[in-house]
C-alpha cells in the first residue's frame, strides 16, 4: 500500500494544500498541527494520539491520528471517505485521487460488503493488543474492522470500532456469549450471506478449543499459561473455568492477557473460516457433543420442544438419565 500526506503549508500567511505520496505500509495522511485538525503543537506532544472528528463525528482508522514533530499526522483514507470522497492509489503513477461527491450523494453500499482474504496471522495479533484498548468484543471486532478499511478502504472506513466496545465480558460483564465469538459475528454478517454457517463453526470452535494458544509468545505479558476447553460459548463459563485452573482472580493481569489471547484467536480464526469460504473449501466441521445429542432425543426428538441452544448440557446440568 500507500503512504499518504496531506500536508498544510502556509505562506506569507496563506493556506495552501498538497498532497505527497510516498512508499510506505499503511495509508495515512498529515495534516499541519493548527491547521484544519485545530491541534496545538504546543499542547499535543510528539506521540501523543489525537481525535479527528468530521462533523461532529469522530473518524477512526487502523493507525491512529498522532503527532509527529509538531505535525498532526491522520489517516487520509477514513477521512475523504467520510466526507463522502472516493480514495485510489495508481500504482503506475504513484498518485493518490482523492475524488469528491455531491452533497448527499454518499449511499451505504448493498449487503454484503466487499471482503478480500485477509492474514489470519496480522488479525491474531492485532485482536490481543486491541483487546487491552476496548475488551475482548472490540479487540475481535476491530482487529477485522480496521484490517479491512487498509486492505479495502470504503465502505469499512465508516464504521467507528468503538461501537464494539459494549460487548466486552459477554456485554457490559454480563458473561453472555463471549465478546470474541459477538466481534467476529458481527464482521461475519458484514460480509457474507453464508455467515450463519460459518459463526456456528467458529462457535463449535471456540466451545472445543484448548484457550489459550502459544501463537502469542513472542509479544505477550504472560507466557506459557494454563488452557482450558470451556465446553460452551459463554463468557461466564469460559473464564471461570480458567482462573479456577490457573489459579488466578477475574481481574487479574494474568486472566486479561489470557482474554488477550483468546480475542486474537477467536477473529483469527474466523478470518481462516471466511478465507475458506472465499476459496471454496469451507467445511463445517463442528458435530455436537455425544452428551447433547443424548439430551436432545427427548427434549427435541420426543415431543417435548422445551430447550434452546446447541451448548454441551452437562457443563451445567447433571444427566438425570444416568442417576
């Protein structure tokens, strides 16, 4: 990709505005501190993460708008496409087209939206380090989101990531389903009329795998921890499982840097499931579990049409048939 700048210089007190493009990894734009982003750079210091709002609406991309030697540098990707602009690099020229539209013009495009593969590998560590910035719904959710605004652009930069933030311990800390498995639904939904195949993998998944995985050893808090099979989708369970194996407290460092993981897994594989479905291989591998097939012969198959779920029953219930 492209690395754009959009820089303010001012001239015998004039404004006047350009646009560099340089070689670069991500597409992102500066913009002069005082200038049209109003920040001080006496104020904001070099580092320091500032907010780009567009009328009234504060823009989000996968790098975050900072102040780099008294220069606010913001991405110019989410920002024209807010205001309704269209983005393209040409390679062959080296130029970024920054096209505008008339006032009302912008439509929300047909579901579902464009999805190119993405590298599970990116969005696995990218899902740990945003969960630490918002829970495990945001770190899922976003780690895909923000992938997509660099890989695709528009449509994806108009959504906020911190729409996600809600999710977080099954909602609000609730410990309903698990923010991971919400974040990564959410994303699936965005972009495929097949989702509901594949989110029911990724929860078959989530319910048999050992969380949480050495993919993350060479850039987390706490290595070589303890996994756990939670048997279920819920947050609840899923996390009183580990801390009771691992000995350690809910809010404890040592169970966030595992949730860490676990988030970066969860949208990590669901990007490996949506990969697949793109490539044409998909396969729904996930079968229930011999327990709940044997509850389901009387609470489905016999009439009695009194349950809701597809969750191991016997990870909360005792088998009355066997007493």
């Amino acid at each position: 990709m492209v690395g754009e700048k959009l820089v303010e210089e001012k001239n015998e007190g004039l404004s006047r505005r350009k646009l560099l493009v340089g070689a670069g990894a991500l597409a992102v734009g500066a913009v002069t501190a005082g200038g049209v982003l109003g920040v001080n750079p006496e104020v904001a210091f070099s580092g320091e993460n500032v907010k780009v709002v567009v009328n009234g609406k504060e823009v989000t991309g996968a790098v975050p708008a900072s102040v780099v030697k008294g220069t606010t540098v913001a991405p110019v990707r989410p920002v024209a496409e807010s205001l309704g602009a269209e983005v393209v690099w040409d390679k062959a020229a080296k130029t970024v087209n920054i096209t505008g539209k008339a006032a009302g013009s912008l439509s929300v495009p047909a579901w579902p939206w464009p999805y190119k593969k993405l590298d599970p590998k990116v969005v696995k560590k990218r899902g740990y380090e945003l969960y630490f910035k918002g829970g495990c719904m945001y770190g899922a959710a976003a780690a895909i989101l923000f992938t997509l605004q660099e890989e695709v652009g528009f449509p994806y930069t108009t959504i906020p990531g911190d729409m996600f933030k809600y999710g977080a311990g099954g909602a609000v800390s609730w410990g309903t389903l698990c923010g991971a498995l919400n974040g990564a639904g959410a994303m699936l939904n965005l972009v495929n009329k097949d989702y509901s195949k594949v989110l029911n993998e990724l929860i078959g998944w989530y319910t048999e795998y050992p969380f949480p995985s050495k993919d993350h050893e060479d850039y987390c808090k706490f290595k070589n921890q303890v996994t756990t099979v939670a048997k279920s989708p819920l947050c609840h369970a899923s996390v009183s499982l580990w801390v009771n194996a691992a000995g350690a407290k809910v809010n404890s460092d040592e169970k966030k840097d595992r949730c860490g993981k676990l988030t970066g897994d969860t949208a990590a594989k669901a990007v490996e499931l949506l990969n697949a479905l793109v490539d044409g291989n998909f396969i729904a591998a996930y079968k229930v579990s011999t327990e709940f097939e044997h509850c389901m012969t009387c609470h489905w198959e016999k009439g009695m049409d009194n349950e809701q779920g597809k969750m191991n029953c016997v990870s909360c219930h005792d088998d009355h048939t066997k007493k």
